[in-house]
C-alpha cells in the first residue's frame, strides 16, 4: 500500500488511550478531525531516545503557535499499547495540548501506509517518523521520514 500523501483523505481508524478518570478508551481519528485543522504525527516508539527528547518536545514546545494558527488538535501514536503510551505521556507533565494515542498492532499504521519493519532489531512492525497537517480529513501537508 503507497503511503498516505497530500490530497488524500484521512482514513478512520480506532485507537485506544486513558481519559482523566483512568478508564481505557477507543476513538475513532474521524471522531477527532472531522472538521478540524489536525497534526497527527507518528514515532517509531515510546521512550526511545529520538522521538522522546526530539519529537514529542517539539510538538509539546510550539503546541500554542499551532494552536494560533488554527490547529484544533495535535495527536501522537505510536505503535505501543496504552498502558505505555499512558505512562510515556506523564513524561511531559507540562503538556496540556498533545494527546498520546496508541495503536498497538500497528492496525492505523498499516491503513496509512506508515508501517516500518524493524523485525531484524527485535522491534517488530513500527510506525515510521511522520508528520500530517489534516483539514477536514484532507491531507494538506504529509512529512514522512525515509
């Protein structure tokens, strides 16, 4: 499947974090950007060097100038469950805009075609490093580490 690119929908999927009261949850990404100028950007796991002092930082860092633009949500997965993804996301305690979201069988990774086989370093299927600017479900802008 090619990856997902400028122009194209975003496709739905579900994906699962913790609400406030602790309870485990699914939503749909429809559900969150329908509607809504959205970041949803991707790293290859939780806790690994690059994507937890480089990437999430930086979305956390500039979530309010994204926000002044017209950004409604910034929303991170990762290919992990929701158990990490929740005890990564206390990492950040100053976040307040980045929500951590998990896709634990890389199932939404595959559909955008953003999977990344690390089987030969015992990682297994991971996500690529990404980034997509969404309006209204439409990608207007899609990076996507090679």
């Amino acid at each position: 499947m090619a990856p997902i690119a400028v122009g194209d929908s975003l496709p739905d999927g579900s994906l699962s974090y913790f609400d406030a009261e602790d309870k485990l949850q699914r939503v749909s990404i429809h559900s969150l950007a329908a509607g809504k100028q959205v970041i949803l950007f991707g790293v290859p796991g939780a806790f690994t060097p690059t994507c937890s002092l480089k990437h999430v930082p930086g979305f956390i860092e500039k979530a309010a100038e994204f926000k002044s633009k017209g950004i409604n949500e910034i929303i991170c997965i990762s290919v992990n469950d929701p158990f990490v993804m929740k005890a990564w996301a206390k990492t950040y305690p100053e976040n307040k805009d980045v929500k951590f979201l998990a896709d634990g069988s890389a199932t939404y990774t595959h559909t955008l075609g953003l999977q990344l086989d690390l089987s030969e370093k015992g990682l297994g299927t991971r996500s690529k490093r990404f980034a997509l600017l969404v309006d209204n479900l439409k990608v207007k802008a899609a990076n996507i580490e090679q």
